[in-house]
C-alpha cells in the first residue's frame, strides 16, 4: 500500500514537470537583477514585468509541489 502511494506520487512530480524550490527561488532572483538592469536604463515598463515573474516564481517556491519535488532530489541523491 505505502509503496503504491510513493510510486504513485512520484509519477505524478514526474508528469506535471514540477521544478523545485531552489530553481524557482534562483529564477526570482535572475528576474529582480533583470528588473534593476532595465530599471537602469530607462525601461520601467520591463522592469515592472520582471518584478511581477518574480513574484510569481517567489510564490510558485513556497507551493508544496516545489516542496516535494526538493525532498524528492534530496532522498534520490540529486539534492547534493
């Protein structure tokens, strides 16, 4: 029974593509460098776009299929 459950729970991280945590949270902060880069050169309009990705990626980390996707990666060996 346990391992049905195991088995069908990584099935369904392995369909959705879920990224994890830590890659979300390094995509928000490639967004907010981004933002300030355009910010900078007189382009609010993009920064304001790049602000709101990251929001959505700040979000989108604290979700709990991010979560087990890292706890995932971690007992699998791929969290190193």
């Amino acid at each position: 029974m346990i391992k049905s459950k195991i088995i069908l729970l990584v099935f369904i991280l392995l369909m959705t593509g879920c990224a994890s945590s830590t890659s979300l949270k390094k995509q928000a902060e490639n967004n907010v460098k981004a933002a300030e880069y355009y910010k900078s050169i007189g382009q609010p309009q993009v920064a304001e776009e790049e602000y709101k990705e990251a929001n959505k990626n700040r979000d989108s980390a604290s979700q709990l299929s991010s979560i087990l996707v890292d706890l995932f990666n971690l007992f699998t060996g791929k969290g190193k």
